[in-house]
C-alpha cells in the first residue's frame, strides 16, 4: 500500500474516505500550500510501540529482581557535603 499525499483542503472534502484509508493501515500526508503539516495513519503503530515498551520495561523488572542491590556505604548529608568542600 503506498503513502498518499492530500492538500489540506482534499482532506477537508474527502475526510470520511481518507479515515477508511488510515484504518485500513494506509498512511496519508495532508500538506498546506504543498508543505508536510499532518499525517493521518493507522493508530495500531502507537499500540505495538507501547506493547514494545511494556516487554522492555517487564524485562527490566525481572532484571531488577534478580541483581543484587549495591551497598555503598551508610552516608549522611553532611558526610557527603563535607567531602565536596574539602
């Protein structure tokens, strides 16, 4: 399916059409005075990035849970203060 291209005033005209398109996974570009301002596309592209996301975050979970935390000492305010005026 190729990308399509429409002047804002065709998408105004025609917009009912250009969503069917969108829904049937087309991807349109709406120009003004023959410049890109919008793309209209099908929203199934958001909803696999976030499912992308989800895994990553769900496999960093599990990473989380199975490393050991670092200690790195029991430090106060002023400990680390001092330090930095030294």
């Amino acid at each position: 399916m190729q990308d399509q291209v429409v002047s804002a005033a065709e998408a105004n005209r025609s917009f009912s059409k250009l969503l069917r398109a969108a829904r049937n996974g087309q991807r349109i570009t709406i120009t003004s005075h023959g410049e890109p301002v919008a793309v209209l596309g099908p929203i199934a592209e958001d909803a696999e990035k976030k499912a992308r996301a989800d895994a990553a975050w769900a496999r960093m979970k599990e990473r989380w849970a199975k490393t050991e935390p670092v200690t790195i000492g029991p430090w106060t305010r002023e400990d680390i203060y001092d330090e930095v005026t030294r």
